[in-house]
C-alpha cells in the first residue's frame, strides 16, 4: 500500500512539474502575440484605412493619374472627340449669341442699334467658322504631355488643398512608432509581418494550451474517482489549481473583434478595395479590468473592480491557502473561518457563476456584433462588404474555469476524505 502511494505522489509530482513547465510556457508566448497582436490591432484601425483622409487622397491621385495617362486623342477616339468638342462649341456659342441679342432687346437704344452692329462686324458667324480651328488646338493641348501633367498637378492640388480645408489631420505619432519598432519599410509590410507573427506564436503555443487542459481535465479525473487521496496529494492538486487561477486572471478571457474583412466599390470606373479594417477591438484580463476600474475616479466603476476583485482573486486565494491549513494542522480544522473558506466559499466567491456570465456574455457580444456586421452588409448593393467577427474565448477563460472546477473538486474530496478518514500521510 505505501508503494503505491509513493507510486502516486511521484506520478502527481510529475503532473505538478508538467503544468509548470505548460503554463510558463504558455503565459510567455501568450505575451509576446499579446505585444505584437495590440500593434497589428492599431495598424488596422479603420482610421488609418477607410476613413483616413490620407488614404483616400492616395487613390484619388492614383485614379485621376490612370484616367489622364489613358486618355488617348488618336485614331477613332481623336475624330470622335473632335465631334463632341464641334458640337460642343457650337452650342455654346450659340447660346452666347441668344443671350446676347436677349441683353441687347432690353435696351432701347440696344433695340435700334443691334442688328446694324452685328450685321456689319459678323462676329457671331466668324466665331462658328473659327470652331475647327479651335478644336484643333484643344486636341493639340491636351495631346501635350506636359499639358496632360499640368492637368493632373492642378487636379491633385485642388483635391489636397479642398481635403486639407474640410478633414481633421490624423495623429500618426503611434503609427509611425510602430512601424520603426519594427523596421518595416510601410504600414502594408508591418501588418503582414506582424500577422505572420501572430499566427506562428498562434500554431506553436496550440500544443501547450491543450496539453495544459488536458492536464488539469486529468487531475479531476484522478481527484473525483480516488477512494484515498494522500496530503502530498492534495498539496500538489491545490498548487495545480493556483496555478490555473493566476493563468486564469493575468491571461485574456475574452477577445472581441469587430472587422469589415473586404469592402470593394467602383470609383470613376476603377476599383477599390479596403481590407481588415478592424472597428472594435478588445481584450483584457481580470486583473487588467480590475486595475482599469480601480484606477476610475467614479465611485460606482470603483464599488464593482472592488467586488470583482474580493470575489476573483481574494476569495480564490484564501479558499487554496485555507485548504492547505486545513489538510496538515488538525488544530485548525474545526475554525469556523477555515472551515467557511474551505467548505462554504464555494457558493461567495462565486466563481461558476462568474464563468458562465463571462461564457454568457461572450455569447451576448458575439450574437450582437454578427448581427450589426450583416446589417452593414446589406446597407447598399453598389458596395461589395464582407465582414468578420473574430471575437473569441481566450486561454484565460478555460484556465478559470479548470480552476474553479478543481477547486470545487478539492473541496468536496476534502470533506469527503476526512469524514471517512480517507486522508493518509
């Protein structure tokens, strides 16, 4: 009998020894995506995109750049523009002679002179017999490549100066941070490297994160069906649990990612595309709420971080040290104070109930946003929009939730095991 329980605490020494080795390993890969994961968030703002000023003035000139460089005067497109613009001068002349002679008839000397005057300079019909030669020099001016250049110059300038005068600036003192942080040569190259980034510490803490699970699924396991479970045991089991609450409160629990994935329209004929142009982004962990609504100077913000943090923290806390106390000082085993953190707390600190109202709200948060993101879909047919809703469960979320589940499990064994004397040495 004693071989096997030295059998198990050995074999429990090395589960202890693995969720270590797991949860130091995940909690610093978690970081460092964490890092890079809030600067590829601030790159992909939609302020640096779709509603970015700057950006637009860039595709503006682009378009209006392809539009003049396309504009071909020769062959069938130069004799049908030379119709259009005879056609055009005619009318326009001929409605300056209209007007001219509609000024002229309000006059009464106007009346008596009018048709002597023009009769004898004939103005209006060398103006008509001129019209060829006019044409001709508009399709030589804007044949002219340096006309053609002076055009786009004087658009594109016009286009600034009206967008300078109408738009706000934007502030790109973090953009701009970011990007040298990296030493990527544009904001399209910081965002691809980051996403790459991302994505390997993503793939390679996978293994961790179900690995560490699949650890603690296991400690409840061995916890529930044991008949006898030895102090060194329950030592190492509640380590195991501290262990997953302090992953459970520094990690992230919930991730909520609002984005339009692609959005692509026609502008002047050509198109345009805007991709993963992040609207609402969030994700924090208990710890780092509590230190936001502590910091708040509204008295009801910091009433709530105060029982969030006495209900997930604190109480959590006592209930693992008060287990300890519990299992090696018999003395200290029928104190109302141990006995209440040990057996009672389950139902105060209330942290199944904090778990599902984060599962809960996770569900809340997500219904929503799909739901606003396809209205945003179906706002126009011209506009092509395609968007995504990333949000998530985070690492932190499961880590609470194994703990809150051994932590219960510790606890009613304890009681169970003592009452039947099943504690051994």
């Amino acid at each position: 009998m004693e071989s096997v329980n030295q059998a198990k605490n050995i074999l429990a020494c090395i589960l202890l020894l693995l969720v270590i080795f797991l949860s130091y390993n995940v909690y610093q890969k978690e970081q460092r995506k964490k890092v890079f994961k809030e600067d590829l968030i601030e790159l992909s703002k939609i302020k640096y995109g779709l509603f970015n000023v700057d950006e637009w003035k860039k595709i503006l000139a682009d378009i209006i750049t392809k539009k003049i460089e396309e504009f071909n005067l020769q062959g069938a497109n130069k004799e049908k523009m030379r119709k259009e613009l005879t056609a055009f001068l005619s009318t326009q002349i001929d409605q300056l002679e209209n007007r001219y002679y509609e000024e002229k008839s309000k006059s009464f000397w106007g009346f008596l002179i009018q048709n002597p005057v023009t009769s004898i300079s004939g103005i209006f019909g060398k103006i008509k017999r001129d019209i060829p030669i006019f044409t001709e020099g508009i399709l030589d001016f804007l044949n002219d490549p340096k006309n053609r250049k002076a055009i786009r110059g004087y658009i594109i300038g016009k286009l600034n100066e009206y967008a300078d005068r109408t738009f706000s600036k934007i502030d790109y003192s973090i953009h701009d941070q970011i990007i040298s942080k990296y030493e990527f040569e544009d904001r399209e190259g910081t965002i691809q490297g980051l996403t790459t980034e991302v994505n390997h510490l993503e793939d390679s803490n996978k293994f961790n994160k179900i690995a560490l699970l699949t650890l603690a699924i296991l400690s409840g396991i061995w916890i529930l069906f044991s008949k006898s479970i030895s102090k060194s045991q329950f030592l190492i089991f509640t380590a195991i649990s501290l262990l997953l609450l302090i992953m459970g409160l520094v990690l992230p629990m919930i991730e909520i990612d609002a984005r339009i994935s692609s959005m692509t329209f026609k502008l002047l004929g050509e198109s345009v595309t805007f991709q993963d142009q992040v609207l609402y982004f969030k994700s924090k962990s208990i710890l780092e709420v509590v230190s936001l609504m502590l910091t708040q100077r509204r008295f009801d913000v910091l009433i709530v971080g105060l029982l969030v943090f006495i209900f997930s923290v604190i109480f959590p806390l006592l209930k693992l040290i008060s287990s300890i106390i519990y299992i090696y000082n018999k003395e200290k085993r029928s104190n109302g104070f141990i006995q209440f953190m040990v057996f009672k707390t389950g139902k105060w600190s209330m942290a199944d109930v904090m778990v599902i109202a984060i599962f809960m709200a996770y569900i809340g948060f997500s219904g929503l946003i799909t739901e606003q993101l396809k209205q945003l879909e179906t706002i126009t047919q011209s506009i092509d929009i395609l968007t995504t809703n990333k949000s998530s469960l985070m690492m932190g979320f499961f880590s609470f939730t194994s703990f809150a589940i051994l932590s219960l499990l510790i606890s009613h064994k304890l009681q169970f095991a003592f009452k039947s004397e099943g504690v051994t040495n």
